[in-house]
C-alpha cells in the first residue's frame, strides 16, 4: 500500500478523529487501568456513526468539550511593576457602605469567574448578570488590557504585550494580576466581582489565590468547538474591518484547550465549578446563570460563598445534575520533569496562509532567502555553519542565536528583555514582531549577501504569514527529517550537558518539540503545497546530509542540475586573485605575507609544470617532450593543471593567488570562463629603474644568469608589451587593484591589507601562529623576561595596558572613548581589550615568529575569549615569586619610580587582588596541561638561564618533528590496515598512533584533560581537531628519544585535518593506501560482527560507513598524489600477501 492509499484509508474512517477522542477521554479521566478504558470506550464506538464521534465525546460533560491540550506555550513570564491604568472596562451599579477590608488590602468579597471559549459571549453575560445585582463589578480583563496596551503604546515592553495578544497568546502573569489587583484595590464599595477572561492558565489561577483573593466560584459557559468556530465566521462576515484574523482566533481556541482544561480540572476538584450550557439561545443562558447566581449568592457567610461540602452543589434545575463523572488523578504540584517526553499528537491539516508572497521589499536586501526547518536537536545549526564555511557569501541568520544575543546584550535589565528571556527559557515564542524586527535589521548588516540562510524561522502561520508581509521572496525550504526518536536522544544529551543556553532545560525543550510537532510541521505542509519544500534525510551522517544540502544550493543559486559534478563545482565560492607585477615588482614576497596572513594557497603556472615533470606522471612525460623540443606548452594543458590543482585545495583554502598570471588577455578570459572567475587582480606597480635596482642586488648572491643588464632590460620590455592589455582589460571591468610597490615590504603590504578589506576577505583564524601568555603577579619581573625573549626568539610583546595607553595617546575617536571611561573610573571593556590585541597582532603576524601576551588573562573569562574570538595559547609561561620577594621589590622600586602604588598597604592590596584572579587562570590552564611553571625568586640572568631551556626545548621539539618521517596510513573499515601497521612496527621500528586509541587512553587516565573530552564525546559532538593534534603531538614528542619514525593510521580522514596536522605537527612524507572493494570490507566487516558484538558491524551502518569514507576520503588522496607521496596498494589478498606489498615500498625509502 502507498503512503496516499494509506492517507485515503485513515481519512475515509475518520481514523484521526476516533483516535483523538479515546486520547481526550485518556487524558482527562486518567483511569487506573488505561486498557480497560480504551475497550471500554471502543464497544461505545461500536454503536455510533461516524458523524457521532467528535474528539470530546467521552469527557461526559456538557461543559468540557475541549481535546486533548496542546503541548506548547507554557507558563507566561512576569512583568515589573506598573503604575494603575487610567481606562477601565468595568460595569458597576448602586454602591453599598464599605465592606471589610481584606489583610492585603482588597475588599473581602465574593469574586466568580466566568469562564468560556473565545465568542462564548461570556463579556455580554457577565455585564448583565452585574446588572441584575446591585454592588457586584463586572470586570473584563481583556478590554482591560487593549486598554492599558493603548495607554502604553510607546512602551517598549507594553509594545510586546500587544504584540502576545493580538496574536491570540497569553499576556504574562504579573501584567495580567497588577491590573486586577488595582481594579480590586480601587473599589472597595463593591459586594462582589465577576471576573470574565480570567484565569486563563493553571499558573494564574495559583497566583491569584495566593496574591489576591479567595476564588468564591467559577462559573464554565460550555460551547461546543465547531459553534464557536461557525459563529466567528458568521460575524467575520458581517463586520467591515476584521477584528482579529483566522489564524489568531484558532491560536486563542488552541491555548484556551490547552491552558483551561486543567484550569477547570483544577476548580471541579475543589468543588467550585459550575456548568451552563453555552449553545443554547443567549436568553436561555443567561436565565441558566442568572438561577445558578442567585443560588451561590443566597447564602453568603462572613460575606464569601461557602466552599462546597463533597456532595452534590447548587447547580441550574435545568441542567437537572452534575454529569462530572470521576475526576482524574492530579500529578502532585511540585513534580519535575524527569524524561523527555515525545508529544502524541493527531494528525493537523495545514493552515491557511493567506497573506501571499509577493516577493522581497524594495527597500530591503534582494538576495534570495532560504529557510532551513527542523526539529529541535536535528542538527540545523552544525549544517549552517557547514554551509557557510564552504559557500563565504551566504550568510547565515540563526533566529535563537540572534535572540540570545540580544538578550546577553540588553540583559533583564530592560523590562521588554526580561520578560523575552522568561518566554525562551520557558520553551516559548518571542512575541512576532520582535523576531522580525531582528530579521529585517540582520539582514540589512548584508547587503551584498549571495544569499541568507535563514534558521529557527518561521515556526508557525503567523510568522510565516508576517515575513510574506513585510520582508517576502521567500525562495524555498529544506527540511532536516529526523525520526522523534533520534531528536529525542540529542536533545536528552544536550539538556544533560550543562549546555549554557537558557532554552536547554527538560520543560522548555518538551515544549518545543510539541510546538514543533503542532505548528511547524502544519505549516511546513502548507509551504510543501507552495511547491518550495526540499525534504533531506536528518538521521544519516553529517557529512552525507551536507553533502545534499550542498547539491540543494548549487543547483538553486548557481544552475548546477542535482546529479551533476561540474570540474569547476568546488571553485564556485572560493575567491580567486591574479597577481601581477614585473620581475623584481616584490610579488612572490607579497603572495608569501597573504598565504601566511589570510591562509590564501599561492599557485603559480610554472611551479605547476615543474612539479608534473617530476610526477613521472602521463601528462608530465608529455609536457617534457613539448619542453625538449621548445615549443610552448598549450593554454589547455596549463589550465587543466591549474583547475586540478585548485579542486585539490577547494574544500580547504580561503582562496588562491595565481602568480604572475595571466600573462596575456586569452589567459585571463580562458581562465575566468573555465575555471573559476577573478575577484581582483593585484598589480605591484614599480619603476623599472626599481625593478632593475632590486635585480641587480639579488643577482649579488642569486648566481642567477638572467640577472644581468641586457637580460633585465629585455624581460622588462617583454613584460610591459603581453602585461600591459591584461591591465586594461581588468582596470575596464574594474577589477584591477594597483598597488605602490615602491616602498619597503611592510609598507606595501599594509597597502594589500587595505584592499582585502576593501574586499571584505577577513585574516585566516590560524594566521596567529605561536601565542604565550605571561602571567605573574607585580614584581615578578616578567616585563623585564619578556624583552629578553624578544631579544633571543624574536617574538612581538604586546602589553594590554600599553595598548590602551597607546589608543588614548593617538587622538582616536575610540581613544577618545577610552579616555572618558577611565576618567570615571569604569573598567574598559574586554571587548575593547580584545579588538585591541587583536589589531596589534594582526599588524605583526607577517614579521612576528610568535606573541608574548604580557599580563593575560588577568581573569579566567580573559582567557576563554581569547581562546574563542583570538586563538589558543601554545603555553602559559607562570613567574612564580612569593609575596614577600615582590613587595620587597616594589619597595624598592618606589625610591626611584615615584609611583604612588608602591607603598606596602597598596602592595599588600594588589598582591591579594593578584591572587584571587589569577588562580583559577592557572588552575584552568594546569587542567589543560599549558603551564610552564618558572621560580623568578632569583636574579634575572638566573631567571632567563630556566625560561631559555623553556624556549629551547619547544624549539629543538618542533625542529625534531618537523624532521621526522611520518605516514598516513588510510583504508576503509575492513581493509586491514590496523594489521598492517602492526607489522610495519615490528620490522622497521615504527612508532604506531591512532587518534581513537589516543583520545581513549586519555579519557581512561582520568585527567582533566580526559574528563573534558569524554563529556565532549557523552554530548555526541566531534572532539576538536586542536584537542587531537594536541594528543598527537604530545605522543610524538614523548617517543622522539625512541624513534623519529611515525605511522598515523586511520588519519586523516578529510583533507583539512591532512593539512591542519602538516603545518602544527610534522610534514607528511608518504600515504600508505590500502585499496579494497566496498565488497571485501563489508564481507569481512560482517564476518567480524559474528564475534566482536559491535552494534555498527551490520550491512546497513556498513553501508553508511563505506559511503562516508569514499567521500571524505577522496580529496586526501587526489592532494597527496599531486605531490607523488601515495602508495596505493591492493589489500584484496590475504595479510602476507599484502604485506609483501607492503615491503616493497618500505624497502625502496631510508627509514
């Protein structure tokens, strides 16, 4: 059976709503023995028809007829205080002599609630049962609130109050009571009131009780759903200006069932609650409540309604007897949520959406928009960050993220932000109109965006039906599909990690996963109905549902068909930069300052060439016959190798230099059309009496023969005669960038920085190289060791309290800023502190071989945001001097510094200061084994002899590493490598490493380290490529005095981490690849399942696994066989035979 005919089936039986009402009689009633019940109801089925079974027809009350509630919005968040409205919706008549005073102030009267569903008519009924009782107040709460709300209009947090309101959600708490407490407070002449529109929520009901008054009565007007409906839509026609949408009235139906059954649950046991009749005429109605009023009010005691005995109450002789029948259990007050419960939920047609979208607003950014949904803990954010790392100008917008930010921001200072915070902690919307006010105002920061990515929105009609409105050109949506028991499992995990997110808790996530359930998956049918819905298997490994999502987004915005594989696909996003410029012009010294700064791969045609000569490789055997003979090499062989060469590095680089190209137009128009298109083109312009001057110096020590005066001249000419069109074309199209290049090469290059941030290309997050920071307490002499590093290692100092000294003195709008921030005494902010530092490196990590970060982190959140917006120290360098030794030589500093702090009670001060910081800094960095600890107790030629042997046994070890031999060794589970590898040890002296093995042993020591990553690993998330070079590394060095000779088996499995590992760690000096058939590793990976108990040893997780490999596994082999360094080989044999294999390369290299 298809899924339609199954559809076809279950909606011809009404099988959906026979389902919903045994669900609602379930709930409500709550029987001890569930199945007896549910047999029970179903021989009752038995006898009706199909048009008899409505959702509530076992709940056996004429009153309730509300399903099973929605599990959405939760409790609403209070309010501050407010001053008494001035505008009132209340009815009063004749006025009585004042009643007894209540202890909080308020009358001690009788107060009733009259309660019913939206168009109930409980406002007209409750005015005339006031009418009929002289001294009884009528008070309608939600006249009272429009009112305030009208009052309020420029107030920022009343302005999302409204907004709540007329969207058919609950106004938090505190507003809702303050208002009732002054309308109370301000007529204390009353014999009663008669509250109508109030308690809506179980939460109100509790807080009125304890802060206000007694609750006498509550009176249910009971309507059937479908009269209520059929009534809003007569009257929907009738009026000329809608008061309130569809989608709002059914969001008001929806929260009235979900929040005022337990409500009425709640007074029913407590004997209080009284049922009319509210489909009958409005005459038979209020002649119903009238009687029953009367009743209640015939025999006051003390001046309140008694509370009923447990026995029958007084009720309409209509309505002959209750027909309440046994209540269900109530879960006790205090109960927790202790698991995570998956909402059972009916099926939910799709709404309506009737605000189209008509495209985007010409005043707002055009780029196209892309809605990525999913539920809660599908894994949307892990792929936006995925996507926007690979494609640089799609922008990501993250509606939690965005929100969350505005509140650390804003804090709950602001009583808008408080009252926010307190609906996202509690798994609820932020109200519509801040949400897409944050929208329009983040995409306005992009307006050159390709494209925006937008996650977290919208989650229901409403909002959806409000960017139609007021943003539009919404272009499609992909869903991550993920099964609820997969979503179930991450979201436990993440709730149990101590995520630092205030929506991550137990209630707040079980809301969202039932609003997710009833408004998101609704309205994701809606947009599938629009034809703009992508649905993407969720429940696969992450890189294979990027790897869909990439096909997704190539084919929309750039025109590639879904199934293919363009040569030129992995180039689409990454920029490219020609750089041009005369022999001499400084190029290859300016491309070297952007490689290291901007983590740009420097690609040159004839480096190219040179390097496919020496591959031995078919096409470079070629390329040597057209080089003997002197023929030049066609432009379709030296694009071919330059494409290959930037699909190797595209999934890696932040871009490419191509050097001293193109020479000639047809190179560059060539290139742009079937490669990849220029972003700019750097030209070095310089004189050639320059040019001449700097190749005449070089040619003192180059020895090369081209070097000379007639040679230059001529290269000179030949290059501005094929140069010179190039320049035209590109300054035509204004692409062409002209540099000065005849100042020194740190000018010049302060000259390149400014166009690439003209250009908007930001510093690679690895350019930083080698950072220490220098921690001691004052007096310990680190200054005075920290200019002695510089002297010997050549490392940038770099002080923070400098730095803003620096800022202050130059006269800058920011040093302005600055100034007046100390001249009150405030602190600087650390974000200020953090740019600081950050511009100071970025100007010296050219010339700089690391940084000594003088005085930090003062405090641990120092370090931590240095670490997440900066990068990692390699070490913390620890001064270690006793307080006696530092206050003694601050006393002595004071008889020739004159600084008023160096007096022993300011000491003594500063010292303790010092030391309540600084700890948990050290603390923190010993956990993560980063502390270099150095005595400074003696003199500063003593003190440097132990900081050198620091610095020279961080240096011996890199220039160890960096000569040492090391081997990939990859091959798909089941290939045998692990095998391999073992014999590999055992005849050559290999020392054997794996990442897995290291990252287990680490978590079995029990250091700090360990317990880090085995929470990292508890979560589900991937341990950080840092945390594993670190392992590695660490390994390495503790077996240098054993062997120089390294086997990295199963490492790396993509090529960043190839390349990651080459740059910190060690050079790779070959790949051993075990190459076998998908169909002998899964034969052998289920032939081990038999007997190693492995759950992921089965055909389907095989599957996956082969599948994961060959993608990820691919580009390492493609990049390190450009450079010669793989050796494939057959792992299809037995071991030995392999082995032979294995012996024959080993045996051609000098281990």
């Amino acid at each position: 059976m298809s899924t339609e005919d199954a559809k076809a089936y279950l909606s011809s039986r009404e099988v959906p709503r026979l389902f919903e009402c045994l669900m609602t009689g379930l709930m409500f009633h709550r029987p001890k023995d569930h199945i007896q019940y549910l047999i029970d109801c179903l021989e009752k089925v038995k006898t009706k028809s199909q048009a008899e079974i409505t959702w509530n027809m076992f709940v056996e009350v004429r009153s309730t007829k509300t399903p099973l509630p929605p599990i959405d919005n939760g409790k609403r968040p209070p309010t501050r205080e407010r001053p008494s409205t001035t505008e009132t919706a209340i009815v009063t008549h004749t006025t009585n002599p004042l009643p007894p005073i209540g202890s909080n102030g308020l009358p001690n009267v009788p107060a009733i609630f009259i309660i019913g569903g939206p168009g109930s008519g409980k406002s007209s009924h409750a005015e005339q049962v006031a009418a009929k009782h002289p001294g009884w107040v009528s008070i309608n709460l939600g006249q009272l609130l429009l009112a305030e709300i009208k009052n309020r209009s420029t107030d920022e947090k009343w302005k999302a109050v409204k907004d709540l309101v007329v969207n058919g959600e609950l106004a938090p708490e505190e507003v809702t009571l303050e208002l009732l407490h002054d309308i109370l407070k301000h007529n204390t002449q009353a014999e009663g009131f008669i509250i109508q529109g109030f308690p809506r929520d179980m939460e109100q009901a509790k807080e009125f009780e304890k802060k206000i008054s007694k609750v006498d009565a509550v009176l249910l007007l009971d309507c059937e759903e479908n009269n209520l409906i059929d009534k809003f839509q007569r009257q929907d026609k009738s009026r000329n200006e809608k008061d309130i949408s569809a989608n709002t009235f059914a969001r008001r139906i929806a929260t009235f069932k979900e929040k005022t059954l337990p409500v009425l649950k709640y007074f029913d046991d407590a004997g209080k609650l009284f049922v009319v009749n509210g489909d009958k005429s409005e005459e038979e109605v209020q002649e119903e409540l009238s009687y029953l009023f009367d009743t209640l009010i015939s025999n006051l005691e003390n001046g309140r309604i008694p509370t009923p005995p447990k026995g029958p109450r007084p009720t309409s002789t209509k309505m002959m007897a209750r027909r309440l029948v046994t209540p269900p259990c109530t879960p006790p007050e205090n109960s927790q949520h202790q698991t995570l419960k998956w909402p059972t939920v009916t099926y939910i047609p799709p709404p309506e959406i009737k605000v189209k979208d008509e495209g985007r607003l010409s005043h707002l950014p055009q780029a196209p928009v892309i809605f990525l949904a999913g539920g809660p803990g599908s894994g949307k954010g892990t792929q936006c960050a995925k996507v926007t790392a690979r494609y640089h100008d799609i922008i990501h917008l993250s509606m939690g993220d965005i929100l969350r930010k505005e509140i650390t921001e804003r804090g709950t200072v602001d009583d808008k932000w408080a009252m926010v915070t307190k609906l996202l902690r509690e798994g609820d919307m932020a109200p519509v109109d801040i949400t897409e006010e944050l929208l329009i105002n983040s995409m306005k920061q992009f307006p050159d965006a390709r494209a925006f990515l937008v996650e977290g929105y919208p989650r229901d009609a409403l909002q959806y039906e409000n960017f139609n409105r007021n943003i539009g050109g919404h272009s499609y949506t992909i869903l991550l599909d993920c099964d609820d028991q997969y979503l179930h499992a991450r979201l436990v995990l993440r709730g149990d990690s101590g995520s630092e997110r205030i929506d991550d808790n137990i209630p707040a996530i079980e809301k969202k996963l039932a609003f997710f359930a009833k408004h998101t998956l609704p309205l994701l049918k809606a947009i599938d109905d629009e034809h703009k819905l992508i649905v993407i298997d969720g429940d696969r490994d992450e890189a294979e549902v990027f790897y869909d999502i990439v096909k997704v987004i190539d084919y929309s915005l750039y025109g590639l068909q879904l199934d293919q594989e363009p040569n030129n696909k992995d180039l689409i996003n990454v920029p490219v930069i020609f750089v041009l410029g005369g022999p001499g012009s400084g190029k290859g010294t300016q491309c070297a300052n952007i490689v290291k700064k901007y983590g740009f791969t420097h690609l040159s045609s004839g480096d190219l060439l040179r390097d496919e000569v020496a591959s031995g490789s078919e096409r470079g055997k070629q390329l040597t016959e057209i080089m003997e003979k002197g023929d030049l090499v066609p432009l379709d062989i030296v694009l071919a190798l330059m494409k290959d060469a930037m699909k190797v590095y595209a999934g890696v680089s932040k871009g490419f230099l191509i050097d001293g190209y193109p020479r000639e137009k047809e190179q560059g128009i060539r290139f742009e059309q079937e490669v990849a298109p220029a972003k700019f083109v750097l030209c070095f312009n310089v004189s050639d009496e320059t040019m001449t001057k700097r190749l005449k110096d070089r040619a003192q020590y180059s020895g090369r023969v081209d070097d000379n005066d007639e040679t230059i001249k001529k290269r000179l000419k030949t290059f501005h005669d094929v140069t010179q069109p190039v320049i035209d074309l590109y300054n035509s199209n204004g692409k062409l960038k002209m540099i000065d290049a005849e100042g020194t090469t740190d000018e010049v290059f302060e000259m390149v920085d400014k166009v690439f941030e003209e250009e908007k290309i930001p510093p690679s997050k690895d350019c930083f190289g080698k950072v220490v920071f220098v921690v001691g307490g004052p007096g310990s002499g680190k200054g005075t060791q920290c200019d002695l590093i510089v002297q010997k290692y050549g490392y940038t100092h770099l002080s923070s309290g400098d730095l803003l000294r620096a800022e202050v003195q130059s006269g800058s709008e920011r040093g302005k800023q600055l100034t007046e921030i100390m001249q009150k005494g405030e602190l600087v902010s650390l974000d200020t502190v953090l740019q600081l530092l950050k511009e100071a490196m970025l100007k010296k990590v050219v010339s700089s071989k690391g940084f000594l970060i003088d005085g930090y982190p003062r405090e641990l959140e120092q370090g931590v945001r240095f670490e997440q917006e900066i990068c990692a120290p390699q070490f913390v360098l620890y001064f270690d001097v006793s307080d006696e030794t530092m206050t003694k030589r601050l006393l002595g500093r004071a008889e020739t510094s004159g600084r008023a702090d160096d007096n022993a009670e300011t000491i003594k001060q500063r010292l303790v200061t010092f030391h309540d910081v600084t700890t948990p800094v050290i603390d923190y960095y010993t956990k993560q084994q980063k502390v270099v600890q150095v005595s400074a107790e003696k003199g500063k030629d003593e003190v440097f002899a132990e900081v050198q042997k620091v610095f020279d046994e961080v240096e011996a070890n890199e220039a160890a590493l960096k000569s040492s031999k090391v081997i990939f060794v990859i091959g798909g589970p089941g290939s045998g490598k692990g095998t391999q590898c073992a014999n590999i040890v055992k005849d050559y002296g290999f020392c054997h490493l794996s990442s897995g093995d290291l990252l287990r042993d680490e978590v079995k020591s029990g250091s700090e380290r360990g317990k880090r990553l085995n929470a990292i690993m508890e979560k589900g998330d991937l341990v950080p490529l840092e945390e594993v070079l670190q392992l590695m590394k660490n390994a390495m060095v503790s077996n240098l005095t054993k062997t120089n000779c390294f086997l990295v088996d199963g490492y790396p499995r993509e090529l960043e981490q190839g390349l990651k590992f080459e740059k910190e760690v060690a050079p790779c000096t070959n790949v051993l690849y075990f190459d076998v058939s998908d169909e002998t590793m899964t034969s052998r990976l289920l032939e081990r399942g038999k007997s190693s108990g492995r759950v992921d040893d089965n055909e389907v997780t095989i599957k996956k696994r082969l599948q994961t490999f060959h993608n990820q596994t691919k580009p390492v082999i493609d990049y390190y066989k450009r450079f010669g360094k793989v050796c494939q080989i057959s792992a299809e044999s037995g071991i030995d035979e392999v082995y032979l294999e294995v012996k024959k390369f080993m045996e051609t290299k000098q281990w």
